[in-house]
C-alpha cells in the first residue's frame, strides 16, 4: 500500500535522505533518565545493523559537562542546545525544537524512554513531523534490508505481541519503557563528537515561547504536595507566575504546601512534581484549597479524597464546586488577599 493511499494530504518522504539513529535525551537536575541511557545501548546494537552511527539529543539550560555522558555510554555524537530558554520543561516549545533539529538532520529513528515526559513528547514530535509513533515498545530491532524498525509492543491485554513497522515514512518514531534494556557500562575513555546548536540558528520554535521564564523557585522550601496535610492548588485561572507567587505566599501562611493543574506545570509555573491529577500526583490532605481550577475529571481524580475541598473561583458553575465543601465566588486575587490580611491580623492578636 502506497503512503499517498493512506495520507493524501502528508507530503512524501524521500527515504534515502534519511540517515543514523537517534536517542533522545531526557535529564533533569543534572541527571539523565535511566531509560535514555538504556536506548543508547540498544540503538548502538541497532546501528551496527545497519552500519549507522548513534547520535544523542540533549536540550536544556546549563548542561554543562552532562552532554559528555551519553558518549561515555555508547552513543557517537552529541547534538546538543543550551539555552535559557529551555531551561523549564514545555512540551511543546521542546517538541518544536526537536522537530527543527530532525528536521535539519534527517536521522531514519528516533527513540524516546516512555517515561512521564517521554510519553508526552514523542507524540508532539510525531504528529508534527507527520510521522507515526509506536508508543511503549517493550523490544527493538531493524530490517537489515528495508532499514524499518521493527518495533515490538504488547497488545490486547499483553496476550500478543504486535511488530510494528514503518514503511512508508521517515523518521520511525518509538518510545520504550525504561527497564526493558540494560543500562550499558558508562567508560569514560570513549571519544565521540559533540556538536552545540543554537536556537539562533535553527527555525524559530512554534509558538515563540522563547520569552518563557524560568519556574517560581518560591516552592523548594515547602514539602512535596503528597506529604502535606494542607495543600494551595493553583489553576490556570492564576493566569501566571505572580499569581502562583501569592499563593505560595498563602501556602507558606497556612503551613501547607503548593501544588498545580496540569496547565499551570505545563505553562512552567510550578515544577511538574507538583501537578495534582491523573497523570500527575493524587493527594489525600486533610485540606484542600484550588484556587482558579476548574475541576476537570482529570484532576478531580488526584484529590477527590481530600477530607476539606475548598474551592476560590470566579465562575459560579465551575464545576469543582460539586466537589466543594466550601466555595467561594469571586476574583482569586481579592478572595487571596483577604485571607493573608485576616491570618496576619489574627497572628498580631495571638
Ligand atoms: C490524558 C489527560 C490527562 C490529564 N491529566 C491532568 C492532571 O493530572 N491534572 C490536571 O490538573 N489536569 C489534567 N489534564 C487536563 C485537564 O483536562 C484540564 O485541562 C486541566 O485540569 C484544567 O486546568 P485548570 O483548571 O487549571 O484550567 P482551566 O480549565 O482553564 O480553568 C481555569 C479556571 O480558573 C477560573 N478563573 C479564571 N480567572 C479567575 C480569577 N481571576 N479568579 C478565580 N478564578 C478564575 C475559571 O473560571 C476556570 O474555572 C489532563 C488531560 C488529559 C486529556
């Protein structure tokens, strides 16, 4: 079957420009994912195949000697970007630079860990580059002659196994789970090339999210959302980091702690260890207070076991209300600063 059959509207790939295989990296603090480490080895087994070499993708912001790592494990080059811009996690200001760098270098794979992160990116990447994904693959390997990956994942239940593969388009995109491959042994004597790429250089990212600023750093002090008895969730209704900033503020006054929606880590508001849902963390304090959320079942699902739900929102039917306790009606911002002001004064008093 012709890919203009299956996709009229997708452009064709020329096949043969695609070259080389390709891991994405993914770190945070300082420290890369195991699961990325364990995709260096199996690309390498991959390439060797195919007689490619393995190149490693690393973006971020004060890398510095982090972007060696993946030459001590195997891979054969480095590409990498650093800059202030990719210092908080986007999905898809991520993803577009991803694309611009596939783009440019026409690699035939790439493999992502299925990780948090990784699940999430992959398909941005995919969709973009028009490509397809197979997603959690629990095995890997590569046609000698057609170069397709074959890519092997559980289905209906786990009772088969499905081969997935590619024919039509390039690059094959897959994520896999972290473990299923070993964690090749890091040597540090292995050389390998590093190239640095620039924002500058490359088209600019959809969206032009360059502006974007780091994270609030106001919450390291304050414990982890699923330790605290007293957790302030900040919705998309904050409309930004200095709303967050007042209600870390009225966390910190309360002795609880600050959590998010899935909007707000997304935006780079707060870290994403502190999303409250689904895909996120699920939380059972004695209070909590969302503030500007809205109450999608997807997070409603991370915190419907909380003993006091309170709810500040400006619209009368949002629907976290049904799941309320108490509610209240108004702009965030006043309803806020009424509180700080009432716990200060109670504070004088006592
Ligand atoms: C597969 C999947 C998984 C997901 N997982 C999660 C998850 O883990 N956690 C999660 O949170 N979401 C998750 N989502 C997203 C979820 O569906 C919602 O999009 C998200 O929860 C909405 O976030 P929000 O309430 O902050 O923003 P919005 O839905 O945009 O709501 C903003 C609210 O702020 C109110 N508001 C606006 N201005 C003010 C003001 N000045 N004062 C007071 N209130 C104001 C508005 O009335 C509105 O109710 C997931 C979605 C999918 C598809």
């Amino acid at each position: 079957m012709s890919s203009a059959r299956i996709c009229p509207e997708w452009p064709q790939v020329n096949k043969s420009e695609y070259k080389g295989i390709w891991v994405y990296i993914e770190h945070q603090n300082g420290v890369i994912k195991d699961g990325s480490l364990q995709l260096i080895g199996k690309a390498r087994e991959l390439a060797a195949k195919i007689n490619v070499d393995v190149s490693a993708v690393m973006i971020g912001h004060n890398l510095g000697d982090l972007v060696k790592e993946p030459i001590y494990y195997g891979a054969d080059r480095v590409i990498y970007i650093d800059d202030e811009a990719l210092s908080v996690y986007i999905p898809h200001l991520y993803a577009s630079v991803i694309v611009n760098l596939v783009n440019k270098y026409k690699p035939e794979v790439v493999l992502f860990a299925a990780t948090k992160r990784g699940r999430e990116l992959a398909p941005y990447v995919a969709n973009t580059l028009r490509a397809g994904i197979t997603a959690d693959c629990t095995d890997l390997d590569i046609d000698v002659k057609t170069r397709d990956l074959d890519q092997v994942r559980p289905t209906y239940g786990g009772n088969i196994l499905a081969h997935i593969r590619t024919p039509n388009r390039r690059p094959q995109l897959a994520s896999v789970r972290p473990n299923v491959f070993p964690t090749p042994p890091r040597d540090t004597n292995r050389k390998g090339e590093v190239i640095r790429e620039s924002l500058d250089k490359l088209p600019k990212p959809n969206g032009s999210l360059l502006g974007v600023k780091p994270v609030i750093k106001g919450d390291s002090d304050l414990p982890p959302v699923e330790k605290a008895d007293l957790v302030v969730v900040a919705g998309r209704g904050v409309a930004g980091p200095e709303g967050v900033k007042l209600l870390i503020e009225l966390a910190k006054a309360l002795g609880g702690t600050i959590g998010g929606s899935k909007k707000v880590t997304d935006a780079g508001w707060l870290p994403a260890d502190r999303q409250i849902g689904q895909t996120g963390k699920t939380i059972r304090p004695t209070v909590y207070i969302g503030v500007g959320v809205s109450g999608a079942i997807q997070h409603i699902f991370g915190m419907k076991e909380s003993k006091i739900i309170v709810a500040i929102n400006s619209d009368p039917n949002a629907p976290i209300f049904e799941y309320a306790d108490y509610g209240i009606v108004g702009d965030y911002r006043q309803v806020v600063q009424a509180l700080l002001e009432t716990l200060s004064s109670m504070r004088k008093t006592n």
